[in-house]
C-alpha cells in the first residue's frame, strides 16, 4: 500500500502562512491526494484534494510536486480555529484511503 | 446544512458479543465508508461501498465485520465477535462524487469499548 509521511508537529503565528509538507514517494499513477483535518473529539472534514495540479479553495491551497511524490498543504493566513490534525491522505479509485500519521498544528496567538 | 449522523455515541460491550454500529449518510449520496481510530493512533481506512456493493476493503476488515445498507437511509457496519483490539473510534462517512475525487463527509463517530 502506498504510505504518507507527516512531521509530527508544527507550530505557526496567528496570521501567518503555514505550509504543511507531506511525502507519499510509493504514490501511484492514480492515486488522488486528499487533505482532511480532525479537531479534538470530532470527525475529519475535508480540506482539499487534488491529483497532478496545485489547487485551490476557500480553506486552503494545494501544491504537488511534479513528479507527485510530495505534496504540501497551505494554509494562507492561520487562525487560532485552524489549530487541528492535518491528514494527507492517498485516495484510490476504489475508494481505500491511506492515512498519514497526521500534524498536529499548534497556531499561537 | 445535511450532516452524517451515527449512533450511538458511545457502545460498550463485553469480548465475544456481537455489536452493530448505525449510520444515517447523508441523503443524496452514493458512497460510504467506515474508519476506525484507536486512542492516539491515526484514522484507519476499513471499507468502501457502493450500489450495494464493498467497493473495496483493508486488511483489517476481516471476516468479522461486515456492512449492510438494509434500507434506503441506514448503513451499518457488524462486528460479529468482538475482540479487546476492537476498542476505538469508528467513523461513518459519505460521498456524492465519485470515488478517488469525492469529499467525503465524516460523521461524529461511535466510541467502541470492548471489555
């Protein structure tokens, strides 16, 4: 199965941009990458996803490398209420999703 | 705004006895999906499923769980004879899209505790 590879922690400023990298090397063709995040005693919720192309929304951007062996999820401007687990995950065509050990962002005031 | 529900919120049983989690998808869509999460450790996929049908399935869905959708609202997810590993957080989730490009919209989740 294809694995992700998350820093355990990371820790940003109210207001500043915060990149949170995420290696998945063992990807494959057509593997999607999603984001989810998961704030204490709750379900994850969907933040992005995408497959070849940088990508953006209202939450978040999404850069992939070219050869998509790594992606880093952007958060433009933190805010205390995006203090969460951030999961990268691989997403196959069957729908088997393949979870990262997740970061844990602290975002400090 | 529609959510995906799941009860209960809490289950507790005994090793050996047989549990049923419930989950209410939301209306209109097509997929759904069961994870578990132990204390501590990351959310872990366990099935997919579509037009009443396992999509597709992890290694830790083995033969004693299994996932019915008995009527047009209800998705559940059996564990015929639970074991103390069984303990955890599972978690309903569904989808309108298709699979691989979907978001999924997760639910509240059922804590399982196996005594």
């Amino acid at each position: 199965d294809a694995k992700t590879t998350q820093p355990n922690s990371m820790e940003s400023n109210e207001e500043e941009p915060v990149h949170l990298p995420c290696n998945h090397s063992t990807i494959s063709g057509t593997d999607y990458i999603h984001w989810y995040r998961q704030l204490p005693s709750q379900g994850p919720e969907y933040v992005i996803h995408g497959l070849t192309s940088n990508v953006n929304n209202r939450m978040a951007s999404l850069a992939i490398a070219e050869d998509r062996k790594s992606s880093t999820l952007i958060l433009h401007r933190a805010t205390l209420r995006d203090a969460a687990v951030y999961y990268c995950i691989l997403r196959t065509l069957a729908g088997k999703s393949t979870f990262g050990d997740g970061t844990t962002l602290t975002v400090k005031p | 705004e529609p959510e995906v529900t799941q009860t209960p919120s809490h289950q507790v049983t005994q090793m050996g006895q047989e549990v049923i989690l419930r989950c209410v998808p939301i209306s209109n869509h097509l997929y759904f999906y069961w994870y578990r999460q132990i204390l501590g450790q990351k959310v872990e996929f366990l099935v997919s499923f579509y037009n009443n049908e396992i999509s597709e399935k992890s290694e830790i869905f083995d033969d004693q769980f299994s996932v019915e959708r008995p009527d047009g609202s209800n998705f559940t997810l059996k564990i015929r004879s639970t074991k103390l590993e069984d303990s955890a957080m599972y978690f309903c989730a569904s989808s309108l899209d298709r699979i691989g490009t979907d978001t999924q919209y997760f639910g509240p989740g059922t804590r399982l505790t196996v005594l």
